[in-house]
C-alpha cells in the first residue's frame, strides 16, 4: 500500500470529483493515475494561497483506490451507472457542470472531448495517465478542510508534484487517523473551494484547462 500526496491548488469539484458517493480521479496527476494500484491512497493537501486561508497542512481529500480502469471503461460504466458524471457543460447545477467523464468513446475510435472543464490542449496529458481512479472509500472535505496531527505532517506536500516514497514510514499511521476521526464516508462534507468560479464565471472551463495544464507538466516530473 502506497500513499502518494499533492497540493491541490484548484479544488474545483471536478479532480478529484467526489459526487454520486463515488470519488474518481479522471482528469489531472497523469503520473498517479498511470501507477497507482488498487489498494493504495491518493490524498491531496490544501494551498497556503487557498480561497479560504493557509491549509497546506490540512487534508482536501483522501480517497483509497478501490477500482481503477481504462478512460474507453469509464465513459462505458458512466452510461449505464453513474450518468451524473458525465458533464452537462451547460447545466444551472454545478455538479453535472464538472462531471469528469469528458472524453466520449461511443461515436468514433478516437475518443471525443465533451463540453467540460478542460479543452483539447489537455487531452493528451489526461489520456497520458492511462487510468481512472475510482474509490468507494473516501473522505472529502473541501472548504472544511480538515488539519492534519503533527506527527502525520511529514505527508504534507507543498510544491507542485507529488510524493510517495517518503510517505511509506507514516501510511498506515495516517489510514488508522482518518478512519477514526469519525466522519461518514462516501460522502461530501464540504463544498469545493473553487465552486462559485463556476457559478459565475461562464468562460471557466479556458481557465481550468491552462491551470491544471501547468499543474500535469509538473506532475510528470515528479519522481514516485
């Protein structure tokens, strides 16, 4: 079991996507995506520049990968059991705004983007990861962010990248904390910090697409 952890700079509700009682990384971190395994944590961390203060030490999200599959598999398994996740771009509601199934198999051999949170200047760094994510166990606490213990801060990362071998000494310590802080999971106990941009900003989608672009080229970069 591996724990890999980022600062997630842009929590927008679409990666990770914790909606539906089921949490996927689909878009974004091509290198975790591409490596990680069934079993493993994917945990990101909050920004010292966050909309709502300094939480480079406190926990956005932790998810346990309990599936993982193709992009081909994932458009295939949203149609027939999770359609919410499949965007509705033009959608008053903000959860099927960013749906992360963006990349649509059924029309052609080649996958075609959705209307969605990222435009084709993503696509091959999305592709690139390989994997979707899936977790039915997770914990996702957005603008409630919650603090990590002082033993556990050694996990925090705060540059761009990610990090997992130095991780291991703390990964069953920090499985055991926040199994027992005593929160539901599967279940979205804050809102997304980014989630008015999408309320009010109708061209977002050019914004998200060049941020978490800058974002993956540092991903790739990252050493596992």
């Amino acid at each position: 079991m591996r724990l890999f952890s980022y600062c997630l700079r842009y929590d927008d509700g679409a990666a990770p996507n914790p909606f539906w009682e089921l949490c996927t990384l689909a878009i974004c971190k091509p290198v975790i995506r591409r490596v990680a395994s069934i079993g493993d944590w994917v945990v990101g961390f909050g920004s010292t520049q966050s909309p709502i203060g300094n939480i480079a030490d406190s926990v956005v999200y932790a998810m346990k990968v309990t599936d993982k599959m193709t992009f081909q598999e994932y458009d295939e398994f949203c149609q027939v059991h999770s359609p919410h996740k499949i965007p509705k771009w033009d959608s008053k509601i903000f959860e099927y705004r960013v749906g992360d199934c963006i990349y649509d198999y059924s029309q052609a051999e080649q996958p075609v983007l959705r209307p969605s949170v990222h435009d084709i200047s993503n696509q091959e760094t999305d592709l690139g990861g390989i994997n979707v994510l899936m977790s039915r166990h997770f914990y996702y606490f957005g603008d409630k962010a919650v603090q990590l213990p002082a033993l556990l801060t050694p996990l925090v990362h705060n540059n761009q990248g990610h990090k997992s071998t130095a991780n291991d000494p703390y990964v069953d310590e920090f499985v055991i904390w926040i199994d027992k802080l005593g929160y539901t999971p599967n279940q979205v106990h804050g809102e997304p910090q980014l989630k008015n941009e999408f309320i009010f900003n109708p061209h977002i989608n050019g914004c998200c697409a060049g941020r978490n672009l800058q974002d993956n080229d540092a991903d790739e970069r990252s050493n596992c």
